[in-house]
C-alpha cells in the first residue's frame, strides 16, 4: 500500500546488499549504526548552515544541497534525486524534478497571498513538509530532510521551528515516529489536523 511514510527502519537488522549500496562508510553494516553516522553528518549540516547566509529554502537548488550537505559523508547519490520507483510515493521517480519545482513555486505563490501571520504560515509549511515526504525524492533521508527544510522555511519567514513532538528522535522505532507515521497518512487522504497538532506538540 502506498503512502506518506519516511524511511523506516529496524536498529538492530542487518544492512541488506542492497541497502549498502551508495554507502560511503563500508565499516557500517546495522542500521543503528548507519542512523548514528548519519547524525553526524546531519550535525555537520547544521554547522555549514549557521555559517550561510539568509538562503531562500524556495529553491530546488537550495533543497538539493541542503539534501547533500545532510547525507555528504553518508552516500555517494546525495543531494541526487532517486532514479526508480518505491511503496512509499504513489508518484514515478522521472516525475520527481517538475514535482518538486512546481511544490516550491505553489508555495511560494501562497506565503505571497497571505498576510504573512503566524497561523498561516505554519499551515503552508505544513503542506510544504507533507508534499515533499509525499514526493520522496530522494532514496534515502527524506523525512528528515522534509522536516529541517519546513523549519528552515519557517525561520526564512520569522516563524519558531516545529517542536515535532517535543524533539523526538524520529528516525527511531518509538511512540513519537507512530504518532507521525499515522499523521502524515491521514495527511494523505486529506485530513491535515493530526499531522497539524503533531508540529507542534
């Protein structure tokens, strides 16, 4: 069954062959330890990111390098849109480019019809954040990548970032990633208010 659901995972499995491949660090062999570099690197990320400019999160030049700079020292592809089809998108993998062009150009069509308040700003970047996971246009690290790039558009526009259930670690197996699993696929048939109250629990 397809739907909204960022990637998941079991700490303790055994990378699969075809798991590894793309993997830069080939010491790594369970996801625990794979979800533990990645951590890393993503820490990284946030290094180079206070260190950057005002950026305008609006641009798919800007989400493809936001995407690498998370996953650099992970895998050889990142910040490279996935080349095949999966369970988790209901949309073809060549379709990607023009979906994530035209999510970045409707979303920017309505910050520009609203008054710019607090409440409306949220609900954009919370449409913003469900069509990205949705697109899923990376292979690997897109539910995190959807949810630094909702709080770094909501710091472009003056807004707090998302608590995310109270800063859960969410790439993990616990109640908080439950929670935000079954949001975003009530976010899939068009009922925003769990994944709405989720944000910002």
């Amino acid at each position: 069954m397809q739907g909204t659901t960022p990637d998941d995972d079991n700490a303790h499995t055994p990378l699969s062959d075809d798991e590894r491949q793309g993997l830069i660090p080939q010491h790594i062999a369970s996801r625990s330890e794979l979800n533990q570099w990645e951590s890393v690197n993503i820490a990284q990320c946030h290094r180079w990111l206070s260190r950057q400019r005002a950026a305008d999160v609006l641009q798919v030049q800007f989400l493809c390098a936001l995407h690498r700079r998370m996953f650099d020292h992970t895998w050889t592809w990142a910040g490279t849109d996935r080349r095949s089809d999966n369970n988790i998108s209901p949309f073809p993998w060549h379709a990607v480019p023009v979906m994530i062009r035209e999510l970045v150009d409707n979303t920017r069509v309505r910050y520009d019809a609203i008054d710019a308040r607090g409440e409306a700003c949220d609900e954009i970047a919370i449409h913003f954040h469900h069509q990205l996971v949705r697109i899923h246009p990376w292979p690997n690290g897109n539910g995190r990548h959807a949810r630094l790039a909702a709080d770094l558009l909501l710091g472009q526009w003056g807004r707090p970032a998302f608590s995310w259930g109270s800063g859960s670690d969410l790439a993990g197996e616990n109640t908080a990633r439950e929670r935000y699993i079954a949001a975003l696929r009530s976010a899939d048939q068009g009922d925003m208010s769990a994944l709405r109250t989720f944000c910002r629990s």
